[in-house]
C-alpha cells in the first residue's frame, strides 16, 4: 500500500470473548469445594453465563464509557425546582442493571447464597468496579435493617430483586430499589461517634428529622440509605428514603461529588440534611451496633473485590506475555519474567481462596464460623486490599509501555487498586478491630486456631510461622503499635493454610517458602526459581 510505513506484528490480541468465571482455576475450585454438590449444576451454569458476559468486548466498550464520561451532578431543573439527581452515561445504566440481574444483591436467605454471589461479585469486579459500590451497598444493608423486622420484611424484598428501577419515586411502587449509605462527617472520618448530624424525634413509632451534613455519602442516586446520627439517646441508626411515600423528594441536598482518584464512573457526594425525614432502626444509641453486620459484608466486598482485581491484573499480564515475544522467545518462557508472573499468580490465588473461604463462612452461619468472621474478616480486609495495589502496578509493568497507556485498561486498575484499602475503614482501623477481637471476643481466635490447626505438620514453614504467631498473641501489652504486624501475619498464616489444603503443591510452596519462609524477596519476580513456576503461570492462564 502507498506510504505504508510498517506492518503490526508481535502485538497480542485483546483478552476479550472469554468466560472470566471458567477460566480462573482458583475460582472455580473455591466454588466447587464450599458449595453443597446438589448446587452446583446451577451455580456453574449461572457463574459461567456472568463470566462470558465479563469477558464480552461489548461490556469492556461499556466500561470504558462509564469511566471516560463521569457522573455529573444535576442540583436543579430547567425550571429552578431543586431535584438533587446524578446524570450518569447509559453504560452505567446498562452495566448496573446486569449486575443486579446477576443477583449480586441477593445472598442472605438463599442456599449457597454468600459463596455465589462472592464469585460473582469477584468475577463483576473485572468489568467496572464503579458499580460494585451500590450492588455492594445494597447487599450489605440487610442485616442491618434485621434490627427491625417491620422494615427488613417492607425492604428486602426490594434489595433481593434482580430487576434494575434507575426512575426516582416511591420505593413502594417500585420492582427492585437500591441502597447506600451515609455515615462519615468532615470533622470525624471513621470516628463516627464524633458525628455532629442531629436526629430529633417526631413521633412515638420511630419518625425523626434529621439536620447536618455528611462528607462522604456512597451511591447517593440510590433509593434509601442507612445514615448515622445522634439522637436523644445517642448514636443511632437511620433509614433516609430517597423518595417519602407521597411522591415527594426528602430533602436531601448534594453540595458536590467527589474527584477521585478511581471509581469515576461511580458517585461518591457530599449530602446535608435539613428537616430530613427518616426511620430510626434499632434501639437509640445502638447505632455502631446496628450497622456492624453492614460493615462486616461491605469489608468482606473490600476482600473480594481485591481479589477481582488481582485476578483480572494477573489475567491481562499472562496473557500478554504469553503472547509477545522478544530477544527470540515467547515472554512468558524467559525465566525472569515467570517468575514474575508466578509470583503474581501466586498473591492473586491466595487472595481468593481467602475471600471466598470467608464467603463460605457467612453461608455456613455457626457460632464457630460467625467467630471466625470476627477476627478473620478485618484481618483479611487490612492484607488482602493493601496488597492489590503492588500486584496490579507490577502487572503493568509486564506489558511494558503498553501498559501504561489508558488502551490498555491498565491504568484504570491501578486507580481503582488503592480504594478498597481506604475504604469502610483503612489499614489503621482494621488492624486496632483485629485487636478489639483478640480482647473482647476469645471465641474468635479459638476459631481462628482450629482453621489453622488443620494443615498442622503438613508444611513445616507455615507450621514454624503459626508458632511465631502464637507468641506474638502470647503478649497484648503494648499491642497498638505493632496492630499492623500482627493483623498481617494473622492473614498469611490463614492463607498459607488455605493453600496447603486446597491448591496444587506447587502454588503452596511457593506462598510458603516467600511469605513465611523467608525464601522471597520485597518486589515481586523474587521466588526460587524452580521448574515448578512454569505451572504456576499455565494455572493463572486466561484462555481466550
């Protein structure tokens, strides 16, 4: 052709028209070995549907979209009438309304129900992690809203639907109905008991007005929304509808949405309250106990979500490099770059054993399990989201350039790696409730210690690191400082014991020889190089 320059060659083709739930083994497995085997059949069919969804090139088009057009923020009509509404592009729409399809809102009640919407969840996460916040929101707000049973039997089923209604009216004549929430002010961040938002009572069945703003509200196009206040008797749970019974918009005033560093396509606003209409759930002063049960599954998303984002990182560098070549061979056979790529492989599949080893425990729903949950669930959430970020930015880098530049999908995994750290609490504050739990709730770490047990002597560093970590528990004096330490090792040594059990005896020994023998450096690429390794990658192979 005239004035061709070059031809292209060398480049891989995208990871697309792929089941992203059927290709990650580590998935997969998990799904098999926590599910009852008369649900399995099901499970898969509907896992496998979702994930070749995922894996279309149409919703990567439309996650693109949702992030290249950010949210924008409507105060008023053209009329001056003050409407308050989030203006979002059709791909948001489109992407939220398959995830509530999907029944990434529908766990509690259902057989199985924890452990195949953490699959799904997991899997959702790889295809626009913005509209994991609400889905996320409205999963969570259930066993809070069990506090009082009159409002959970008006709203659950609302929550469970998997029809998505985007139209703002009374959530009564409504199919299916979102929440989100509002808990953090400007002056106290996640010391919510610093909160200055003022909740008067208006009659004896629980109405209040509420007065005061909030810093962060998450999904604030939603149609109700758990709100902490401070009410005559103290901290206490609320219930904001978005839209009252008449038809009419309770007041509930966007000052402005967050510019954030990641999750663009999802709003994140500023809210204040006056004269606010709302429904107290629970006792008066009970609020942090109310909405634990919220924050304990909105942690748990952090978790998976985490994992979600490993894998997708791990599934793009694979199949990069397994594909490129240079200096003669195929990336993925240089010995330096698998063991890169193992090592990656390696973080991501801890991370989802753990997850959905989590997951498994909601279903199971045993005092046991539910002590486990205690400990393990901020143990989880404090490693598991901090070390998403080093994961996906190394990922990047196995694409050289290519994945430096937005094409690639790349950075909008890096943006999105550092939130779920951050979010429903950071590092400082799941580590201090992992002491909480070691101090106030002994059942949790008997738990924690049978889970473990059950790989004794089968590998003798994760047996050296749960005595390490038992003398470290010998000795709470003095423990605040060193919370950090203490929460991380109590999740390797979880994982380890999960992989032990679970994975291919290659994966196990190369999680416990680097993250609790010893034998591993601080960067990523630094296992002991064995032939073992080229396993590990094939594993973590996305097939496209």
């Amino acid at each position: 052709m005239a004035g061709s320059t070059h031809t292209v060659s060398n480049q891989p083709e995208p990871l697309t028209g792929y089941d992203v739930y059927g290709t990650d083994r580590a998935l997969t497995e998990a799904v098999e070995r926590h599910l009852d085997p008369d649900l399995l059949d099901e499970a898969r069919a509907g896992l496998s549907a979702l994930g070749r969804s995922a894996g279309s090139a149409q919703l990567q088009e439309w996650a693109a979209q949702a992030n290249e057009v950010p949210p924008r923020l409507r105060t008023y009509d053209r009329y001056g009438h003050r409407i308050d509404e989030v203006e979002f592009h059709p791909a948001w729409h489109r992407l939220l309304g398959k995830g509530v399809a999907a029944g990434l809102t529908s766990a509690w009640g259902r057989p199985g129900g924890h452990v195949r919407r953490a699959a799904a969840f997991l899997v959702w996460t790889q295809v626009e992690a913005g509209t994991c916040c609400p889905l996320s929101m409205t999963h969570a707000a259930v066993p809070a809203l069990r506090a009082e049973p009159d409002l959970a039997a008006e709203w659950e089923p609302r929550l469970a639907s998997r029809i998505y209604d985007r139209e703002l009216r009374p959530a009564r004549l409504k199919a299916g109905a979102l929440f989100g929430m509002a808990m953090t002010e400007k002056q106290g961040g996640s010391d919510v008991r610093a909160n200055t938002t003022v909740a008067r009572p208006l009659a004896e069945d629980g109405e209040y007005e509420l007065t005061g703003h909030k810093w962060f509200c998450s999904a604030p196009m939603s149609d109700g929304f758990l709100v902490l206040a401070q009410a005559p008797g103290g901290l206490t749970c609320f219930l904001v509808p978005r839209v009252l019974e008449d038809g009419t918009r309770n007041p509930f005033l966007l000052q402005r949405l967050k510019d954030k560093l990641g999750n663009r396509s999802n709003a994140s606003a500023e809210v204040e309250f006056a004269g606010t209409w709302a429904r107290r759930v629970g006792e008066e002063g009970r609020g942090v106990a109310t909405v634990i049960g919220m924050v304990a599954a909105t942690r748990l998303d952090c978790v998976l979500g985490s994992a979600g984002l490993m894998r997708q990182a791990v599934a793009q560098a694979v199949h990069h490099c397994s594909y490129r070549e240079a200096f003669g061979a195929r990336l993925v056979d240089k010995p330096l770059m698998r063991n890169v790529l193992a090592d990656l492989a390696v973080e991501s599949e801890a991370a989802t054993a753990l997850g959905m080893r989590l997951a498994a425990a909601y279903d199971d729903g045993g005092e046991e399990e539910r002590a486990l949950l205690r400990l393990a669930v901020p143990a989880a959430k404090y490693w598991v989201t901090k070390r998403c970020t080093p994961v996906v930015v190394e990922a990047a880098e196995c694409l050289g350039g290519n994945g430096y530049v937005e094409e690639s999908g790349l950075p909008r995994l890096v943006r999105e790696s550092p939130l779920n750290s951050i979010w429903e609490g950071a590092g400082n504050v799941q580590a201090l409730d992992v002491v909480r739990a070691l101090r106030r709730e002994p059942r949790a770490l008997d738990a924690y210690l049978v889970e473990i047990g059950r790989t004794r002597g089968a590998d003798h560093r994760l047996d050296a690191a749960a005595k390490g970590l038992l003398t470290e528990l010998g000795d709470l004096e003095g423990v605040e400082g060193r919370a950090r330490r203490l929460a991380e090792r109590l999740a390797l040594v979880l994982q380890g014991s999960l992989l032990v059990r679970y994975a291919p005896a290659e994966v196990a020994d190369a999680f416990c020889g680097a993250r609790l023998g010893g034998d591993g450096g601080a960067a990523f690429g630094t296992l002991p190089s064995t032939r073992a390794l080229a396993g590990v990658v094939e594993r973590a192979r996305p097939v496209a």
